[in-house]
C-alpha cells in the first residue's frame, strides 16, 4: 500500500535531482563560453590600442 507512493516519490526526487545537474552544468558550459567571448573582446581591442607600447626613453 505504501510502497507505490514511496517509490514514486523516490523516482520523483531523482528526476528533479538529475534535471537540477543538467541546468548547472549548462549555465556553467554558458558561462565559460561567454568568459571566453569576452577575453577574446577583451584581446582585440587591447591590441587595437597598441598593444604593449614599447616604454618611453628617461631622459
């Protein structure tokens, strides 16, 4: 009598479980790809300043 609610309940705990895991693992996989973007952005433009400027002579 119990035992179908019981595992019912278990089954239900383990699918939200495993879809819990899946959405973090892709707002995780979104977020590298998006640091990634970033750095690159972040490269480009840094070299679209000049980059390392070569230093200034001390008079």
């Amino acid at each position: 009598m119990i035992l179908k609610p019981l595992i019912a309940l278990v089954a239900a705990s383990v699918l939200a479980m495993k879809l819990t895991q899946h959405l973090g693992r892709q707002q995780l996989q979104r977020r590298a790809k998006d640091d990634h973007q970033r750095q690159r952005d972040d490269v480009h433009r840094w070299e679209g300043e000049g980059g390392n400027l070569p230093p200034t002579p001390q008079r």
